[in-house]
C-alpha cells in the first residue's frame, strides 16, 4: 500500500471513525437474527481477501486522482463512495418513468470524486481473473461475509448488495451488480463476493466497490440505501490487452463485441458485423436438463437428456461434473446447433407455474430469495459455451400463465401487497440473472412470453431492468396470438428495442412491414424479431419446412426482419415439440434453409440499408402472395419469387445491372453473371436457369455497386 500525506491520513482516520458507527447500525440490524454468517469488519474482510496471486490474476491498486474527462463535478459524493444512481427521467410519452443506467446516462465516470483513493482496503481486497482481453470474461472477486446460500437474517442474496463501478481509459463508467459467489466453485457455503464483466476497450481499467448491508438491500436502486462493510470503498486497477483476432474464434461472440441495439432495424456487433437472426424458439425448457442440480421430473414437467447429442460433444469441450453425461448431451447439442447454422435460442430461466414446471434458479421451487449456486455456475458452463460457438441466448423471463407471473409476485419485504408487478422476488431475479450472465455479449432480455403486462406494467419491469443491466442488451415483449395490444402500448418507448411477434404463417411478411414502419414512426426504430410460427400444434415439424420456406421464412426476411426463430409445435417423441424435443437433427432442413437465407444477404447484400419495397415488382407468380423485395434503390435489389413460373419486371432507374440467380434450396448461386440494361425505369428480370416451377432469388446490382465485406460495415 501506498504511503499517504499527512492530510490524507487524517482523513482515512476521519473515513475510520465514520466505517466505525456505520458498522454499529448494521449490527444493531442484526441483533437477533441468526448468527449462521456473521459480518466480516473490514480489517478481517481485507486480511482475508490477501494471499498469492497466479497466471490471469491482478491485485487491485490504488488510483491516483485525476480530473473528470469532461470537467465535469462528480455528482458523486466522497464517502462512504455509493455508486451512481439510475437516473430518472420523464417518459417521452409522458407515461411513467424510464430509469437509465450508468452506461446510458452520459455520466463520464467521475472516478476521482469517489473517493476511493481514500480507502485502506484499496491494494489487496479484490482480486481481478479472467483473460483479461477486450470483451473477454473477468471476475473480480472479494472475500467478505461469509454466509450460505440458505440463510436468513441476514440473506445473502437479498441483504447485501455489490455494486462495482468499472472505469474505462476513456473515461466512461459502468455499475455492475455483484453476487454472493459461495465457494466460488458452485458451492453454497464460502465467503466469496463477484462481480462479472467484459472490458470494451484497452488499456488501464480502475475498479471501485459498493458493498451494503440492510434488508432488501439488493433490490434497492438507490445506491446510499443500507450501511457501507467489509470491503466498503476498495478500489483498484487492471490491465485489458486488445484482442488478437484468431481464426480458431472466428464464430465466437467474445471476438466480436456486445450485440447492441444502434437506433435501427438490425442489431450489430460493437466490433463487427450487423446480425440477422435465424434461431430456434423451442425447446422454451432447454434448462430442463439432466445435468444440472435439482432438475427433476415432476407431473407438468420433462427432463431432457438430448441423448442423440452426445456424440457431438468434442474433445476439449466443457464438462458439467456430476452430471450424468458430464454435460455431454447438452454441449453437443449446441454444438450440432452452431454447426448447422443456427445462431439463438429461446429459454425460459424459470417456468414454474407455467408449461413445463422443471426449470428454476433457486434453492427449491417455493423459496424464490435463495439460489441454487451449484445450478447456476452449471448454466454459465453452457452460457458461455453458447456464445463460443456463436449462439444468442434469448432469455425469456415469464410465461404468459397467471400462476407462473405469479410465482414472483409475492408481497414485498417492505409489506408491499401481493401481486405487486415490481414485487421483491421479481427484482431480485432480474438482478441475479444480470448479475452472473450480464457480461456475455448476445443476449436478448423478453419480458414474458405472450405477455399480459399492461403498457405500464412493461415499462417498470424494462425500466428496472435496464437500470441493472449495464450492457443495455436488447429487450423485447411477446404479443399473444393475434393481439399487439404490448407493442401499442410501448411505440417510442426508450426501454425497448425490440419485438418477438407471434404470427399466422400468412401474416409473417405484413407485420415486419407494420412494425418497421410503426416503430420508426414512433423515434425509436425496433428490431422485428419473428420468434412463434404458428398454428401451435404443428409449428415446423420434419416435413413442412418446404413450405414454411415459402410463407415465412424469405417473406419474413426479404420484408426487413432482423431475425426469425422456429416454433417446433407439440407432437410426440422422436419428433418431439416445444417441451420435448430431443434431437435438433429432426429439424435440419429448416436449419439448412435459414442459414442459406441469412448467409445470402449477409455475404452479397448491405440489409442494414436496404429497405422493403414489393411494389417495385411487377408481373410475377402470384404463387404464396406473390414476390418479395429488399432494396437499396438504384444499387442492390434481393427479389424473392415463391414461384418463378412468370417473368418478372423489377422498377429501376435506367443503367446496367448485374443479375445472379440464388437457388434456396442449395444456398448456391446457378449459372454465370447475366448483364442486364433497364430502360424506361423498368428491368426485367426473365427466367432462372431451371425448376421455373420452384422458388427463386434474384440478385440485382448496379454495373458498379461493390458490395461492402463485413470488415467494412459501417
């Protein structure tokens, strides 16, 4: 530790004196419950948070002061250094209020003004692990009250709450919430402390800790809220490397960035590509699983094993230990997944209540404040795995049955009456999942499949939630069948980015285009995300995906859509459905057509500037509603023709054209480059080179349009 001036001395006295009685508050909180976890003071918190380091790992180090980026106060105060408060700002639709978090806030961190330089603990109380390279996963860890995962008086997960403040080298700040961490092996008992991040930038990172004490605490946004112990004020610094970009990460999410939300209809990579979605929506119980702690048959529910699976596991590949697969069966089948191209799946974290009534994060189905931490370090296992293998994790965080948004709707600590939509539970589920996954780059936040949320209701559980979550991952609303009730309600809103439409077959092409327009209309363009095919029962089985590639699949993409996911339907083993699907392979000709259409625009087109426009299309098929079009007018036309029976003829202005004809059903391109010439604005397009009778993409560029490489996306 650093020597300090005199002055500096007194005042770490003064912050002494002042830890001192604050720790007598908390202990007068605590007289009478169960003395199972006892506070560590912070003099023991500090001793205990000392030893060796190894390879990965850096002690934290006392920042030196300096002014503010902008030159800009701090709205911070000194002591005892509470982190920044969401702050809340009125509604640009005048209903409610949207809580904005650190990263959005336009706060420059500040970091001088927290005064954190102050502290004793600054050199050694936490300890920073991981890659410790750009948008690589790191820990920062602390030694404080120890605890288990099953007590009361105070709980764990509710009664204290760490918050880090991460502070970049360009001066940007983010608050990150932290988690009791147990042993920080999965085990319930310990006195381990984390908080988990992804630096986005190189350089010297500085580190501050909150860490306060009081019932309900953790759910708490106002950061003074509960008395500052242990590890109180400890800061420190690390070093991120840049990334070397390697060809054995090329589908890895953590080379690319966070997938963000840019003020458009496509969501992008910070240091990447723009994204076009073509996942899977079922299972909706994929954690139900064999592998991990107390996943168990019950009356509602399945256990999968994904036995076909196990032999895509490959060597190298992560574990689950204890499992009866090692985690074999469900590792393979993301793998399987990845390798046949589809790149996001749909999840719920806890669907008790609900559908399937076998998947759930806490210690018991009945106790919602105490978590399974065994459970969950499992699922960052397969998280993570996810992401290295390029797959988005679309975490849906209720289901449309009352008993299920119920579960988490008990009364508040506080007495607040049940049924309360920003109940204890609630926000305490929320904060644990941004918690421990939050880091990973491609999440997408649904607040509940087939969602009933009034307009209101949605906005407090988006606002509460984008204040947690420091990376703003995309969030999105499910509408029930037929009803967009959720999206009129939430046009505008700054919370959301985002849908995930539930559509008849029929309709698929219609509602990318309604909602585009509505959304942009409203100042805040979403991603349409196509996320249930219906009808329910027979959703894509092994024998439709012809004709869903026909009524959905390009009419959905070739419309604007940032994304589409396949509903599997209800059927029995060994196709399997939406809760017991078992074999991803009973799907693969879908998988193959998805990613032919998704790799076509990505590879050949600008999507990200291209637009719908059917009405530039003229004289084909009617087959299936007729021909789709995406265009950036003047330079690159994608048409879609269900049936290329008829000759076409595409609007364009007058000048020379190159036209290349894309096969669906191949994903490859048939026969050479033909040079067309458009007069008097119109450009016909003739026939493929064969199977007129088929489905057909036409691929339309100007004489001297170059198509922009992903290395050059804007």
């Amino acid at each position: 530790m650093s020597l300090l001036p005199a002055g500096r001395s007194r005042l770490v006295v003064i912050g002494l004196l002042l830890a001192g009685l604050a720790l007598l508050a908390v202990a007068a909180w605590l007289a009478g419950r169960s003395a199972s976890s006892p506070l560590v003071a912070p003099t023991a918190a500090a001793e205990e948070a000392q030893g060796s380091g190894g390879a990965g790992e850096q002690r934290g180090e006392e920042p030196s002061p300096q002014p503010s980026p902008t030159g800009r106060e701090s709205v911070l105060p000194c002591t005892p250094a509470p982190l920044l408060p969401c702050e809340e700002e009125p509604s640009p639709t005048g209903r409610g209020s949207v809580y904005l978090p650190a990263a959005l806030s336009g706060y420059d961190g500040g970091f001088a003004a927290l005064g954190c330089e102050q502290s004793p603990l600054g050199d050694d109380a936490g300890t920073v692990t991981g890659e410790l390279a750009v948008w690589q996963p790191l820990v920062l860890r602390f030694a404080g009250p120890a605890a288990s995962a099953a007590d009361n008086g105070p709980n764990p997960f509710l009664d204290y709450r760490l918050t880090v403040r991460f502070a970049a080298p360009s001066g940007r700040a983010y608050d990150v919430p932290g988690a009791f961490d147990g042993d920080d092996r999965g085990g319930g008992v310990g006195d381990q402390w984390a908080a988990r991040f992804a630096a986005d930038e190189p350089g010297r990172w500085r580190w501050c800790a909150s860490f306060r004490a009081g019932p309900g605490v953790a759910v708490d946004l106002d950061p003074t809220t509960g008395a500052p112990l242990a590890f109180d004020g400890a800061a420190g610094t690390f070093d991120v490397a840049p990334l070397e970009a390697q060809g054995s990460r090329a589908a890895d999410f953590f080379t690319l960035g966070r997938l963000e939300y840019v003020d458009g209809h496509y969501l992008r990579f910070r240091d990447g590509p723009y994204w076009i979605k073509t996942g899977t929506n079922s299972p909706e119980n994929l954690l139900a699983y064999v592998g991990f702690e107390d996943a168990a048959d019950t009356p509602a529910g399945f256990r999968h094993a994904y036995a076909a699976h196990v032999a895509d596991w490959r060597p190298g590949d992560p574990t689950l230990p204890g499992a009866t697969d090692e985690g074999k069966g469900i590792i393979g089948a993301l793998n399987y997944l990845a390798e046949a191209g589809v790149n996001s799946v749909y999840f719920l974290p806890m669907n008790l209540g609900g559908d399937g009534h076998d998947t759930w994060p806490f210690l018991s189905p009945d106790d919602v404040t105490h978590y399974d931490l065994g459970k969950l370090a499992a699922w960052r296992v397969v998280f993570e795995h996810a992401q290295r293998r390029g797959i988005a994790l679309h975490v849906v965080l209720s289901e449309t049955e009352p008993a299920n948004r119920g579960w988490l709707d008990d009364a508040d600590a506080d007495g607040a009456a049940v049924g309360a939509i920003l109940s204890t539970p609630r926000r305490l589920f929320y904060r644990e999942l941004v918690a421990r996954f939050g880091d990973l780059p491609a999440i997408k936040w649904n607040l509940g499949e087939e969602s009933v949320y009034s307009g209101d209701e949605a906005v407090a559980l988006a606002g509460y939630l984008a204040a947690l979550d420091w990376a703003d991952h995309p969030i999105a609303l499910h509408n029930p069948a037929d009803w967009f009730g959720p999206y009129e309600d939430t046009l505008g809103r700054p919370e959301f980015s985002a849908t995930s439409i539930q559509y008849q077959p029929d309709e698929a092409g219609a509602l990318v285009e309604r909602w585009r327009a509505a959304s942009a209309g409203a100042g805040r363009p979403w991603v349409i995300d196509m996320d249930e095919n219906r009808p329910a029962q027979e959703g894509l089985t092994p024998d439709n995906a012809g004709p869903l590639r026909k009524t959905i699949l390009y009419d959905t993409l070739f419309s604007g859509a940032g994304g589409i996911e396949w509903y599997l339907g209800y059927h029995p083993l060994p196709v399997g459905g939406d809760l017991n699907v078992e074999d991803f392979r009973t799907r693969a000709e879908m998988w193959a057509y998805a990613t032919h259409a998704r790799h076509f625009l990505e590879e050949n087109t600008p999507f990200w500037l291209m637009t719908p426009a059917d009405a530039l299309l003229s004289g084909e098929a009617e087959d299936y509603g007729g021909g789709e079009v995406l265009a950036l007018p003047g330079e690159v036309y994608a048409v879609y023709l269900p049936s290329a029976a008829r000759p076409a003829t595409l609007a364009a202005p007058d000048g020379d054209y190159t036209l290349r004809w894309y096969d669906p059903r191949t994903g490859e391109f048939a026969g050479p480059p033909l040079a067309l010439s458009a007069a008097g604005g119109a450009l016909l397009l003739g026939l493929p080179p064969g199977n007129t009778a088929g489905d057909w993409v036409a691929l339309v560029t100007a004489a001297a349009y170059v198509t922009p490489l992903p290395a050059a996306y804007p």
